[in-house]
C-alpha cells in the first residue's frame, strides 16, 4: 500500500475517533452542568478543555452556547467537531479509491450534515441532538468500515489510528479527572459526586459496561481500574493498546519487511506495563506520572510507525 | 402541435420552440422522432411530482456519491455537483455506426502522424502539413523524437467533440489527445439513470458501457514494457485540488490499481518506483493524468512539484511506459486540426467519414482578413486551449472583446483559428416542469491499445443556459445520459 495511502487512512480514523471523543465529553459535560451545586460551571469548562489537549482559544467567558457552538461548529478551530469531521473527510478524499462507497457516502453524509441548516437550528433547540447525531454517524462509519472494507493493510491503519487517537484520549482525561477523584472524601451521599463519577464513565461509554462488571456500586479506585486495565471493554487504554498491537502485528504480517525493533519493543513495553501492573501499585505509586508515561509512550510509537512506514528515506530503502 | 400525440406529450413540450438546428427528438414538422416516442409518452404519462420525485432523488445521489468537479478561480463553494439532466439521448445503432468507424479512422490517422512526425517526418517533407506549422504548436515536445514508443501508441485515451449539425450529419469539433476527461460522468449518469427509469430503460434495449474500465485496464496492460508480464499499473493524478479527482479516484478504485501523485514516486537508475509502506515497488505502466508540462520538472516545467524527477528518462529508457505519450497534444492543436482531413487521406487513403468544422487559419493572410472582418458572426479560439477558456463567441460578444481579440490575433495570428458559429443540434432537457431544447454535443471515449475500442456512447453535455453555445462544464454545462440503441 502507499504510504501516502496509509498516511491519509491514519489520520482520517484518529480525527474521527477524535471528533467523536470530543463530542461526548462536551455532552457530558453540558448535562453535568446541568446541577450547578456540585461544581461551577466554569471548572467544568475548564476541565474539558484540558481532557480536550488544552486546545487554545476557549477560555470560559461565560457565554456556555457560544462556546459550545464554537466547538462544534468552528470549522477553524482545530479542536472542534467540524474541523475533526472536515480533516477526516479530506483525508478520505484523498484516498478515495481505498475505502468502499459505503463508507465514502456514510463519512460525506455527516460531513454534509454538519454543514446543513438543519444541524445549526438543531443546536439552537438541542444541542445533545446535535451532538447525539455526530456520534451516531461516526459509529454507523466504523460499523460499515468493518463489513465493506477489505480487512487488508488499509484497514489495519485505521484500527492502528482508532486506538492510537483512543488510548492517548483516555489517558489525557483520566489524567486530567483523576486529582479531583482523590481530593474528595470517598463516600458522599449528597448525589454530586456520584453524578461526577458516573460523567467520568459516560465520557468513555463506560457507565452500562462498568456496571455489568463491578454493580452500580462505584468506586473511584474502581473506576479507574477499569478505564485503565480492563481487557475487554473497548475504551479502556488497555484494550486500547491491545488494538494498537494487533494492528501493527498485521501490518507486519501482511508486509515484506521485518519492522524495527525499537517499534516492536515499544509496543511490547507499553502493552507488557498495563499487563503486569495491578491497580493497587498504580494507586500507591504516582499515579499522574503512570498515566503521563502512557501518553508519551502513545506519541514514541506514533513517531516510529511514521518514520518506517511513511517517511521512511529513499537511500535506506533503496539499500534492503 | 401535430396530430398523433396523446394530450399529455403536448401538454410536456408546452411552446417548445424549433428552428432550423437539428433537435434531436422532433423533425422539423413537430412529429416525434421514430425512437423518441417512448421516450416522450413515458415522461407524459409520470405525474408531475413523480418526475421531480426521481429528479431530485438523481440529484441527491450525485451529492452523497460525491461526485463533484472543481471550478478554478472561486474561494469559496469550489466543489460542485455536476449539472444532470434527467432525460436521455438517443442514438439509433445506424447513427452510432458511423460515428465508430468516423472515430476508429480518425484516431488510427492521428495516431500514425504523431509517430510520423516525432520519428522521420514524411508527411512534412512531402509538404502535407507545413513543417512550421507543427514546428510552432505550444505541445510539440521536441524531447520525443526519435523515442520508441510501446507498441507505436502514442494516444492510447482519447475523447473526441461531435456536434451534430442541421442536415442531421456529425462532425467532429475537436479531438482531446492529452487527459480527456468525463468518462466517470458518463458511467455515473448511466448508473443513475438506470436506477431513476429503470422499466424504460429496459424497453430502450440500450448497449452497455459500464465495462469502460475493464477495457481501459486491458489497454494498459497491453502497453506495458516487454518483460513484465505483472505489470504494476497505476494512475498518476494532479492530486486533490485537481477539477478531475473525482474521476481519478473513481477509475482507479474500479481498475483496481494504485492511484499516485508524484510526491508517491522516485526515480533510481531510470527506474520508477513508488513509495509503499512495504518500501520501493517497481511501477510498469503509468496512466497519466498530468499536463505534460507538470510531469517531470526534470526536462519540463521546472517550477512544478507535481510530477516526478526522473521520470521522463524512465521513459525513454523504456523501463516505463507512460500514456498517453508525451507531445499528443501536438495533434489536437486546433490549427493543426483543419489538416485532419489531409492526414487521414495521406496515411490511410480514404476520405475522412466524419467531417471537420469549417476552420479558418490565421496564418493565412487572406482567411485572416475575412476573419477580422467578419469577428461578430465567427467563433475565434485559442489553439493551444481547452475547456472553453480562451474563446470569442461573435455573435455573444461586445464590441470591445471583439477589439481586444482582433489585436491579439494580429500580434499573433498562429495563436488563434476561426470557425464559423455553429448551430449545433439541440435536445429536451427538463427545466422546471416544462421541456426545453438545450445545445448538446457528444464525447465519445477511445481507447487504443491492441485495437481501437470505443463504448458505445460517451458523454453527451448540455449547455443548461438557455441559448448558450458553451458546454463545458467549467462554463455551467451539465450532462446527460447517452442510449446508444442496438439494431432493431
């Protein structure tokens, strides 16, 4: 396959992972809102900013409908749901002739909708609508990729992307969650903090699946274990990093190539980590700098799958 | 209106008006054409909101399969949907005969003049064609003589202009030679079409054309350089901003091959290779969709970044074939092109089958002084031009454009040629609730590898402005599907 190719798939699953990433934290964030005693409205904003990556330009000024808006719909702004949809959009553009017609039509219809005037007088009534509809397309996406396309490299480099963009999202938000989630006392029955752990959860679509395995009954050493270590629920970064391994073993497989080893030992290292670490030693060790090391573990193995796979140099493949 | 309709058909053509330029689904007295009858009656019979029903859900398919052009020189809104009209073009098989042998000698014609006039030049010594005539054209490509080219096919992809004028005869405006393009919409259109009529359709007994890209594949592949009998085949493509990508992207997905830019390519001892997440890959054949001028900045255009470095030496190594050949667009100069004729007869000894447009040659210092004299009743175009740019319509233009033209073709009589305003034919196109007649000229697509083939059809456009001449569909043309009828 191309590298160009390759290129151009990656990036148009990591922005719809994340557009989509984005747009259920704003809504949870606007529902939690919603009960003004647990917390200002301003500290959640902030909040989400910072899960977002700390994107510029959206300091609270207190206008909560401008500044959803601005995140949805900005299509300049690189942190909003637009400009996620339109890169993703472009990228499959450029790449036409590799995804089905299926998908090219599924990804253009919500491209086309977030242009519409029905998506805008949408977000003036509900923007939970809006945002609803934003995620459901992104799944109807996934889901038509995973039975119209060629389960082949190209494919592979979307999953790689899907959970690449997944577990470096996850990490960012737990991190960003996680000193709020020690500071307060662990058992509160005044609702708030409940509501906060349950937002916490809802951000990851993790609230039905947590309770499946642990009951309603929530606690934060819990929840965290979850997000983090659990092996079979889609968001957590385990299950994340997982992916990233199965991914990048079937792109070597399908290749000629033997991979670097510093790729391979990369992955490994991260995956062998979240194998063979419990929830309690994270727990009594720094738990902020366990969830940093992931992100920047997440980002090493992005740069090498460039450097071998996209922007390798002529001279060296020209000598194999 | 005449007799023999049912009620509804008047009712559809309303005031439609007929002149003396051939239309395609009546004759002169109003009568229906023999083969346009079901047509009509069909259309008649649909009610009103059912046939706007089918045209918008046309419409919304076109959007959501994203087939869209670019228009050069606007901001904002630059990707558009191509204008589709919703009724087809007939062709009787009798028509379409002709038309493919008129086409097959043509193009066998040209195809033997450029090899003749890149390798030993008879048809130049023996003063057919002046020397300096193809000497000055802007796409004489001087680095192709003496270059042996696959199998001796220069244009192997070509999409030639017919009209079809008031006697009911088609002639052929103008030949494409370089990277004619529309075929996507001529095989979107159908898809469509079948899908909007489908009962009518299968009335019609209409010859098929969706295998275009398996033929197209079949012809590259027989182009490929000896000794490589898995030959890699792909599509070089301008890129993303191009007003063709779509197309692009479309026959690559249905060849099966890789689509590339040149940023994709490198060249090393005069080989190609492309850049694949499994390293170099050797590339065989390259279906070329960039100016010759952006291929390689290496011996062309050095300035561009979309071809490839190296690239050209490739070529003449015959480690690579590209097509069409480089300097095709030396034969469909539009000078060059009143020769047609001359260089049919000269290689093939015929007649050709279908005629040219009357065309004046500025050169000439007679034709030229008729021309200047006559610039309001003339067409004036550019020759190295196409897609409409670079054009004076006489009788559409004021006088100052008129002025402006003149003096450009005194500095530069060679630049420019003249033909006559041509009445072309002009068929129904739904326009509201009502029928319309709309000018519409027909590109046929060749290709040319083993043999020549051509699908029966091609891509009929429409000038959707009322009275307009111009086609183009960076002009505002539009489309239509073409039904090339088997024999009775």
């Amino acid at each position: 396959m191309l590298s160009r190719v390759a290129d151009s798939l990656y990036w148009m699953s990591r922005y719809l992972e994340r557009a989509e990433n984005t747009a259920r934290q704003l809504d949870v964030t606007m529902s939690l809102m919603l009960d003004t005693a647990g917390a200002s409205a301003e500290s959640r904003w902030k909040r989400l900013v910072a899960a977002l990556g700390d994107p510029q330009g959206l300091d609270w000024n207190g206008d909560l409908d401008a500044m959803a808006y601005t995140l949805v719909f900005d299509s300049l702004h690189p942190a909003s749901v637009t400009f996620a949809v339109n890169a993703a959009r472009e990228n499959a553009r450029q790449v036409r002739e590799e995804i089905s017609t299926e998908q090219w039509q599924r990804l253009n219809r919500l491209y086309h909708h977030m242009h519409s005037q029905l998506a805008l007088s949408q977000s003036r009534s509900s923007m939970a609508d809006v945002l609803a509809g934003v995620v459901d397309g992104i799944h109807l996406f996934k889901g038509v990729t995973d039975t119209t396309m060629i389960h082949g490299q190209g494919w592979h480099f979307i999953r790689l992307g899907r959970y690449l963009e997944r577990a470096y999202a996850t990490a960012t938000l737990l991190e960003v969650f996680q000193p709020e989630l020690f500071q307060t006392p662990e058992r509160d029955d005044s609702g708030y903090q409940y509501l906060e752990q349950v937002g916490l959860l809802r951000c990851c679509t993790a609230f039905e699946a947590y309770c499946q395995v642990y009951t309603a009954d929530l606690t934060r050493d819990r929840i965290l274990e979850f997000l983090l270590l659990n092996r079979d629920f889609p968001h957590a970064i385990r299950y994340s990093v997982d992916g990233i391994r199965q991914a990048v073993t079937a792109i070597q497989r399908t290749g000629a190539r033997r991979p670097p080893d510093e790729l391979t030992a990369g992955i490994g290292r991260l995956h062998a980590m979240l194998d063979y670490t419990s929830i309690g030693e994270i727990l009594a060790g720094d738990t902020a700098r366990f969830l940093h090391t992931i992100r920047e573990q997440c980002l090493r193995i992005h740069e090498l799958i460039y450097s071998y796979y996209i922007h390798y140099s002529i001279q060296s493949a020209l000598a194999v | 209106m005449s007799p023999g309709h049912p009620v509804e058909v008047d009712k559809l053509f309303g005031d439609y008006p007929l002149d003396h330029a051939f239309d395609e689904m009546r004759e002169a007295d109003g009568t229906l054409r023999q083969h346009y009858r079901a047509l009509a009656e069909t259309l008649a019979r649909l009610p009103q909101e059912e046939l706007q029903r089918r045209k918008q859900s046309a419409e919304l398919s076109f959007l959501t399969q994203g087939i869209t052009f670019t228009v050069y020189g606007r901001e904002e809104g630059t990707e558009r949907i191509f204008p589709y009209d919703l009724l087809p073009r007939l062709i009787t098989a009798q028509e379409w005969n002709r038309i493919e042998r008129g086409l097959t000698q043509r193009i066998t014609a040209l195809n033997l003049f450029l090899r003749d006039v890149y390798s030993e030049g008879k048809i130049l010594n023996d003063r057919v064609v002046p020397r300096e005539l193809v000497h000055s054209c802007k796409h004489f490509r001087r680095q192709m003589r003496g270059l042996q080219v696959p199998r001796n096919v220069y244009i192997a992809v070509v999409g030639s202009d017919l009209l079809r004028m008031d006697n009911g005869e088609f002639v052929v405006l103008e030949d494409n030679l370089r990277v004619p393009s529309g075929v996507s919409y001529m095989l979107a259109n159908r898809r469509v079409m079948k899908r909007t009529f489908p009962q009518l359709f299968q009335s019609y007994g209409v010859r098929p054309i969706e295998h275009y890209p398996q033929l197209l594949l079949a012809t590259l592949r027989s182009l490929a350089p000896e000794g490589r009998p898995e030959p890699n085949i792909v599509l070089l493509t301008p890129g993303v901003f191009n007003s063709a990508y779509y197309e692009h992207t479309y026959l690559a997905r249905q060849m099966g091959i890789d689509l590339v830019e040149g940023r994709d390519l490198v060249t090393h001892d005069n080989i190609v290779y492309m850049r694949t997440t499994d390293g170099l890959k050797r590339v065989d054949v390259i279906y070329r969709r960039v100016d010759d001028d952006f291929s390689d900045p290496l011996v062309f255009r050095a300035d561009s970044a979309l071809g490839c470095a190296g690239l050209f030496n490739a070529y003449r190594a015959g480690n690579v074939t590209v097509t069409n050949a480089f300097g095709t667009g030396l034969a469909d100069d539009k000078a060059l092109y009143a020769y047609v004729p001359r260089i049919i007869r000269y290689y093939l000894d015929e007649d050709a089958i279908l005629p040219n447009v009357e065309t004046y040659l500025l050169t000439e210092e007679q034709e030229r002084r008729h021309v200047l004299a006559n610039l309001e009743k003339l067409v004036v175009k550019a020759v190295g031009e196409s897609g409409g740019y670079g054009m004076l319509i006489g009788p559409h233009s004021t006088a100052r454009q008129r002025e402006e033209f003149a003096r450009q073709i005194e500095a530069n009589p060679r630049n420019y040629i003249a033909q006559p305003t041509l009445d072309f034919s002009r068929a129904p196109c739904l326009v509201g609730d009502r029928l319309e007649p709309r000018h519409v000229d027909l590109r046929p697509y060749i290709l040319f590898g083993d043999k020549v083939n051509i699908v029966p059809g091609g891509l009929t456009r429409v000038a959707l402005e009322k009275g307009s001449l111009v086609v183009n569909s960076s002009q505002g043309g539009g489309s239509k599907d073409t039904w090339v009828l088997e024999s009775q």
